[in-house]
C-alpha cells in the first residue's frame, strides 16, 4: 500500500501500524522522499489487503485529526496543567 | 428586505468557539466517543462529530450546550472551564501526594486449604520456613510508618494468616505503640475463615480489626474452587461471617470472590449467594493471570471474552435487581464508574495511573522481602522476582525511591505509552505493569494484543452504552459512586 509522506507523516504512520498491529503486521519501506510503502508481513484470519487498506486510511486520517486537535490545544492544554498542579507539592520548587 | 438577519447568518456569528484538549475514537459505526483530561465523555453522532472538529457545530444543537458543559470547549459566553479544569485534574491526582497507604504483611504461607489456582500457599506444616517472625515484623513496620501517608491500613495476608496469629498480634500492639500521632492507623485481616474463634474475634473486635473474607458463590462452587479437609470451606465461611459480625458489627465484614472456570455459567446463583448473605454488592473479578493460575492453566481456560460475557450478565442482572427494588452494586463498575462520573479515584492498584506499585501499595513478605504489590509477590512464588523492591534490612529511601521503581512507574505511565496515549478510555485505566510483565514479558505491555487493554476497553465501552441508553442506570450508576 502506497503512502504518501506529505499527507501523512511518517510518525502518523507509524502509530497508525501500532494501533492496527491486532490485525495485521505492517512493515515501512521508503521508495523515496515523498513515498513510502506498507508491505504486508502477516495478516490475521477473516481480513484481506482490500479491507485492511480501507481501514488503515480511515485510521490515517483519525490519527491526522487527533494531532490537528493536539496541536490546536497544545497552549490550553499546558495552561490548564500548569495552573493544576501550581498549588500542589507534587513538584519542588528549586529556585 | 428583511429586517432580521435569518438563523444561518446568526449563529455564524455565534460559531466562534475554542477546542479545549480531548481525545476520540469511534464508538460504533455511526458514532464518536469524546474524552477530556478529567474523565467527561460524550457520544456524538459521526456528522455532529464532524461538525465539530470543524468549528461548524451551531449553539442550536441540542449537543452544544452538553459539549460546553463538559468543557470539550469554551466560547464567548462560558470560559469556566479554563477555570474548573485546573481544579479537578488536582483533585483527581491528589491521591498521589499520599503515597502509599496499604501495607500488605503476608504473615504466613501456609494454608489448610489447597485452592488449585491459588498462587501462593504451601501446604506445610513448617511454621519457621514459611511464617513471618517478630524481627522481620517489626523492621517492616518502622518502614510502614515512614511512609509519608497519612492514612496506613495494615492488610494481613497469607497463605492464611490466622495460622500465624501470634505475629498478627504482635503486629496490631507494636503498630499501635509506634505509630506517629499524627497518622490514621487501622487493620484488615484477609481469611477463609475456617480458623476463626471467639478469641481471635475479640482481639479484632479490642483493636477495630475488619474481616475482609473469600466467597465464591454457592456451596458447590465455593467447596469446589476451596478444597480443605471435611470439604466444608463453605460452611465454615457462612458460619465465620456471622460469628464476625456478630462480634464486630455487620459492616466490618466484607467478601471477594475469584472467578473460575465453573463461575462462569452462574453469575446470576453467585450474585443470589452474595443477597442470601446480606452482602451490599460484590465483585466480579476478572480471574488474576499470575503465578500459579498462569502454571495451573486455570487462567488459560477461560479468555478474557467469557469472562465478559459473566460480568456483562452479572451488571445485567444487578441492574435488574435494583428496578425490583433490591439495592445492591458491583464494585468493579463502581470503581470505573468514580472515574467517569467524579474527579476522584478509590485507587484500586490495577486501574491506576502512574502504576500504584510501591506509591500506593508495598507488600511485607514473610522471608523479609519486599514487593511493589501482591501480584508482584505471587509471580516471585513462581520464582520470577523482579517486582521486588528490596528487604526490610533496607533503608526506606533505598526500597521506595529506587531506580528500578521509578522505572517502572515512569516508563508505564499512560499518558505517554504508545496507544495508551492517544487512548480516549485513558482517563479510566491503569497502567497494570504487573499483568503485562506476566502475560507478555514486558512491563509497559503491547497494548493493541493485551487481554487487559481489550478487556478494559469493552467494559468502560458496556458501562457507557447502558447509561446512554438509560436514564434509569445513569443515575444508578450514580448513586454508586455518591
Ligand atoms: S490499556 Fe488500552 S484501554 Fe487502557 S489506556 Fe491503554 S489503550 Fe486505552
């Protein structure tokens, strides 16, 4: 299955191997700068290339959208945790 | 020409809103599951789903107002939750600060009865081989009593510990007579029951000893699962918990029950046990992987999916007997339930995060060893010690500040294991090093093929879709967690 690096990162892909790693063991093979390709190395009873492909898009895409939603949160997110732990003495102070 | 602008052009107006960190993933086919930092979760249809993300969900939704509510995001008119977020995450890692509260001293090994999947127990009669002696106890309990924690439980353990209670004894009065003023001290004695007499109960009764008791449902699974000689276990359990209540009061008892292969089908008669016995709820614990269940095959029998079926059947039946006017609960939803519902936690080890080894458990163990939990101290019974943390001869900072149990914590912690932390259960789940170093030989564990993670995901997902679909158990399941 053929990726295209400048739609998903390699890191996306990577996860995205992890999380399907259930069903099927996915191997990366660069072919060059832009492209990359999953070989398949073991694919687990009751699925196929074609199914698995349509859902490691699905799963491309939900892992695209959850790093949109990471990166958008980041500044509240470490806000948010700084003011939660601001008044606690989980960390020392070592001013 | 229109004197009012028309709906559309008004809420682009009033679209403006700001995503506060959260996770998702699908729920089914048609539906999204949300959750954020402090447990909130919402179901959104696929659309709505993407209409959120989108920044296009108009305040005309009847979700909007549920979404805002939880604090998936603010807008003009509420940014509350920049406010209360802060709050509950710390209210939710409080428990952390206590460090660790439950010290488990395993007085003796030796057991009367001869239970095939327990892990630990030798049927001996070798009382300087296999009991805990007054040196060890007492080194363990200065260490007990460095723990920063303001509440210390001392849980007697075994084998069976009423085999050894002259140690217990010495335990509760030495515990007693060193405690700093300032800590809250209490005791819980872990047994079958089968040795209780009026003499043992009046000592726990002097000293505020709880009961915590094994039954495993009715008499032929209990007998079954608890050979001893006389084959009367179960007999002699009924007639233990009265005594003990008797002498202690009825809310001093409680009971557990191990699930085995012959549970399985008869979740409902072990459930009618519990009632029969006067018991609030039960726990329907899944069956532990380690130690001699592992070699005994016993835990291989049955996958994690028919022990799914049993609790899934069991919450059924329970929810059934609340509608009939029987309250009752079972304590492993309540335990997730606190988690999904409330900021707190009742820091139940397997489902805490970072791992509760050490910082929220260390268990004493009759040879003078030390482990991170019980789970830990069985696997060392089948000679694989590397969940121990040191000896009693150790200095306290040496045992609960070493490098290996930081490891462990640091390199488990959910939020940044692969999976787990992208995980939108996250917040409901533990990091269980133990059960992954025994199934899988590696601490973090390889969550996509762990029985624990699938096991885990199906229940939090059971426990939402019946609160989804009812109101009735929504607030059911509130009522367990109040
Ligand atoms: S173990 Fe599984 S369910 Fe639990 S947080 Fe990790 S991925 Fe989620």
């Amino acid at each position: 299955m053929v990726i295209d690096l400048s739609v998903y990162s390699k890191e996306v892909v990577v996860s995205v191997l992890h999380r399907l790693s259930y069903i099927f063991t996915g191997k990366l093979v660069s072919k060059d700068k832009q492209i990359a390709e999953i070989e398949f190395v073991k694919i687990e009873n009751g699925y196929d290339k074609e199914n698995l492909e349509e859902l490691i898009v699905k799963e491309l895409n939900d892992q695209i959208l959850r790093e949109r939603i990471s990166q958008e949160t980041e500044s509240v997110r470490n806000l948010i945790l700084a003011h939660a732990f601001s008044r606690t003495n989980f960390i020392k102070d070592n001013g | 020409m229109a004197k009012f602008l028309n709906k559309e052009e008004f809420y682009k107006d009033n679209q403006k809103y700001s995503l506060l960190p959260f996770k998702f993933s699908d729920f089914d086919k048609d539906t999204k599951i949300l959750s954020n930092m402090i447990g909130e979760f919402q179901l959104l249809p696929n659309s709505t789903f993407e209409d959120f993300v989108n920044n296009n969900l108009t305040n005309d939704n009847s979700l909007y107002s549920d979404l805002r509510d939880k604090h998936f995001f603010t807008d003009t008119n509420t940014s509350v939750a920049l406010d209360l977020l802060p709050i509950k995450i710390r209210t939710k890692y409080q428990m952390l600060s206590n460090f660790t509260a439950l010290h488990i001293f395993v007085v003796s090994l030796r057991c009367e009865h001869s239970c095939p999947y327990c892990q630990v127990s030798r049927q001996s009669q070798d009382k300087n081989t296999f009991d805990m002696d007054e040196d060890k106890a007492e080194k363990a309990l200065n260490l007990v009593f460095q723990s920063p924690s303001e509440n210390i439980k001392i849980e007697f353990q075994g084998g069976e510990p009423l085999l050894n209670f002259e140690i217990v004894k010495f335990i509760v009065l030495k515990a007693i007579e060193i405690k700093p003023n300032e800590k809250n001290l209490s005791f819980v004695i872990a047994t079958n029951l089968a040795l209780i007499n009026n003499e043992i109960l009046e000592f726990c009764s002097k000293y505020n000893i709880l009961i915590s008791t094994s039954l495993d449902g009715p008499k032929d699974i209990h007998n079954k699962n608890r050979p001893r000689k006389g084959n009367n276990s179960y007999e002699k359990t009924i007639e233990g918990i009265n005594l003990s209540r008797a002498y202690l009061g009825f809310d001093s008892v409680s009971a557990l029950m191990t699930t085995t292969y012959d549970s399985l089908p008869r979740v409902e008669e072990i459930i009618d046990e519990y009632i029969k016995n006067k018991f609030s709820g039960i726990f329907l614990r899944p069956l532990s992987p380690h130690g001699f269940a592992i070699k005994t095959k016993s835990y291989s029998k049955y996958r994690f999916n028919e022990w799914l079926d049993f609790y899934k059947k069991g919450l059924d039946y329970i929810i059934n007997l609340n509608k009939n006017g029987i309250e009752f609960f079972e304590h492993f939803s309540q335990v997730i339930l606190k988690k999904m519902l409330t900021s707190d936690s009742d820091g139940y080890v397997d489902l805490m995060n970072p791992s509760g080894l050490g910082i929220a458990v260390a268990v004493y163990n009759y040879d003078g060893k030390i482990y991170a939990s019980d789970e830990g101290r069985m696997l060392a019974e089948t000679g694989d010690d590397y969940f121990c943390l040191g000896s009693v001869e150790d200095e306290y900072s040496d045992i609960f500040t070493s490098e290996k149990l930081l490891n462990v914590l640091d390199t488990t912690f959910t939020k940044s294991a692969p999976l787990c932390a992208d995980c939108v259960y996250e917040e409901y789940c533990g990091a269980d090093p133990v059960f992954h170093y025994a199934t899988q030989k590696d601490i973090v564990g390889h969550k996509p093929t762990s029985e624990f993670c699938n096991r885990n995901i199906e229940v939090f997902k059971y426990l939402i879709k019946l609160m989804n679909e009812s109101k009735y158990v929504e607030n059911l399941f509130r009522s367990w967690v109040r």
